[in-house]
C-alpha cells in the first residue's frame, strides 16, 4: 500500500493507496458519522457495517443536483440527530459530490470537525478528495460556496472501482489525462500504457502517481495563492461552463473537452507550439476519441464568465497547456472566447 503525505500549512493529511485501505477506518478514534449517498450505500452498505459498526449513516440523493444547501442542512439535522461533539470525524464515503459536501460540513459543524475522505470513484480518488477543497453549487453557479478544509486522511482503495461502469472509468481518466499533460513523467506512462488505461491493475497504480502530484502541488500553494494549484484548474473553465448549459455528461467527460477546445486557443494565440497542441488533443484522444457536436455552444460565454477565475465582467481567464509539464494562465475578451467555443458547434 503506497502512503503518501500531503504537508499543507494548515493541517498535515494522508494519503492510503491501495487494496485495504478502507479498513484503516477501524483505527480511527472519536465518534464516526458516515455520509454516503443512495448508490453508494445500495452497493457498500454491508461493507459500511463491518469497518463502522454503529456508527450513525447519513444517506443523500445522488447527483450533482443535489449538491446545495438544501443537502448540507439535512446533514447538519443528521449531525445535530446524533449528537456530535467536536471530536467527532464525518467519514466521506462517495464520489466529488460527497465529497464537496462532507468536507463543507466538516469544516462549518461546531466550527470545524476532522474529516476521513473515502473516494469511490475513479475520478474522486486521483483529484477531489485530496487537496482540502470543499464546496456546494449555489445560484447556478459550481462550487460558489465552500472552504478549504484539509481531511486527517484520505483512504483510496481500488474495492470500489470494481462496481464503477466504464463511463465513470472515463471520466476519472479525464482528471488522469490532464495530470499526465502537466506532469511529463505521469504522461510518458499513460502513452507507454495506453492499451491497459481500463485495466484496474493499472488504474490502481496510477491514482497513487496523481496523488503524488497533486500532493506536491497542494503542499506549494494550498489555497491557491501563488498560482501553481491553479494549474490544476486545466481546461475546467471550458468544462464547467458545458456542464452548466448542457448537464448530461460527467465532469471528466468535459474535462477532456475542455482540454480539446483551449489547445487550440493556446495554439492559435500563440502560448503554445501547434506540435505541443497536438500533443494534448492526442492525450485527449486516449479517453475522447470523438468530440461532441454541441449545439449553440457559443452560448456558453456566459457560464463561462461566472468562473471564480474571472475579474473582469467582460473577460474569460482559462488555463492553458504551454509545453510539457508547462501551463499558462491566459485572458481573452468574452466575444473572441465565444468564437473559439464556435469550434464545438460543427466540424468538418
């Protein structure tokens, strides 16, 4: 089992990758309160007996939609319920929604509460649960309302990527893929092994590496003060806005779109070579080998400019892959934004 630390300024976490990880929760002191959702729980709820016994569980819908304040205040009547005190640790036992909002209420509860994050989901194992993010979707807006709250540990265990169907595979890829365009060593690996990309051995192997990543990166700027977390941000502008309009599929799906769209705004605005442009829709095509036809997407402009990245009311900031292991932080004005977005809307 590969364990990994995470030393950020506010409070140190760490990392379990590996077959038994999971059952690391048997370690834990003070009183648990597990928070899963109803998918979650249909498939693990023995498993969740077994490592928790006793312990409270608190069952949410499933879904981005319901990751709101309606939500995280039937969390706080379930944590009020039980009667948590300050020693207590909310277990987070689900996939980025769970997540967000398990963290967020660890964070707000009695003014803050330790947190263990099990991920279930490809995607939620390589990026969401580590790094301290925590958040609800407020307004039509994503992740507007949140803090940053470091978990004492996150437990990665490939148990739960066995029941994951091939499309949640894919869209933990988008996340990997990404890491692998930022990370030059991470991405040689992912082309040297780009027949076993489903294969959970593989898959196993390559969340403990973008745990690495993602842990030095967090460990340099934890709440994105300095700009290299940002970089983590690669194609999100794009992707949240199409998930905003359009819903449907998953974040890591758009993830990969996203990736696809601002190489070509790299390459055409000069941040990067057109041979490293290529190299990133390549990447992308491990995962996307078809990019969608999106309908009015220039329409998109203006989820876009909701982006927590955005100063300016007239302006679109997106993240851009410059060269390998290299990425930008780039602006353009919102109409020549919405003529790139032109792109997704027919190809020859």
């Amino acid at each position: 089992m590969d364990v990994i630390q995470v030393n950020t300024a506010s409070r140190p976490s760490t990392v379990y990758c590996g077959t038994g990880a999971f059952e690391k929760l048997k370690e834990e002191s003070g009183a648990l309160f597990v928070l899963t959702d109803c998918n979650v729980y249909k498939l693990y709820k023995e498993h969740l007996a077994a490592v928790c016994p006793g312990a409270p569980v608190c069952v949410v819908p499933a879904g981005e939609r319901h990751k709101n304040v309606r939500t995280l205040l039937h969390i706080f009547d379930e944590m009020l319920a039980a009667r948590l005190h300050r020693n207590a640790v909310l277990v987070a036992v689900g996939g980025g929604v769970v997540g967000d909002m398990g963290g967020l209420a660890a964070a707000l509860y009695m003014r803050g509460i330790r947190v263990v994050q099990v991920p279930t989901t490809l995607l939620a194992q390589v990026d969401s649960s580590v790094g301290g993010k925590t958040a609800i979707d407020y307004g039509g807006v994503k992740n507007v309302v949140g803090a940053f709250w470091q978990p004492e540990r996150v437990l990665c265990d490939p148990l739960f990527l066995h029941t994951l169907p091939s499309r949640e595979i894919k869209c933990g890829l988008g996340e990997i893929l990404k890491t692998g365009i930022l990370d030059a060593a991470i991405g040689a690996k992912l082309w040297e092994n780009k027949a076993r990309l489903y294969e959970l051995a593989f898959l196993e192997e390559i969340v403990a590496d973008c745990v690495r990543f993602k842990a030095r990166v967090v460990a340099e700027d934890e709440t994105e003060q300095s700009g290299v977390r940002k970089s983590l941000n690669l194609g999100h502008t794009t992707a949240h806005a199409l998930e905003l309009a359009y819903g449907r599929r998953s974040h890591g799906e758009y993830v990969l779109i996203g990736m696809w769209l601002e190489s070509f705004i790299a390459e055409r605005e000069g941040v990067c070579s057109p041979a490293h442009a290529q190299y990133v829709r390549d990447t992308v095509a491990l995962a996307e080998k078809r990019i969608p036809v999106f309908a009015g997407a220039r329409q998109c402009v203006k989820y876009a400019l909701l982006d927590k990245k955005n100063a300016a009311k007239d302006a679109v900031s997106v993240l851009l892959s410059a060269g390998k292991g290299e990425y930008a932080e780039y602006t353009l004005p919102a109409q020549r934004y919405a003529e790139y977005l032109s792109l997704l809307e027919a190809r020859a």
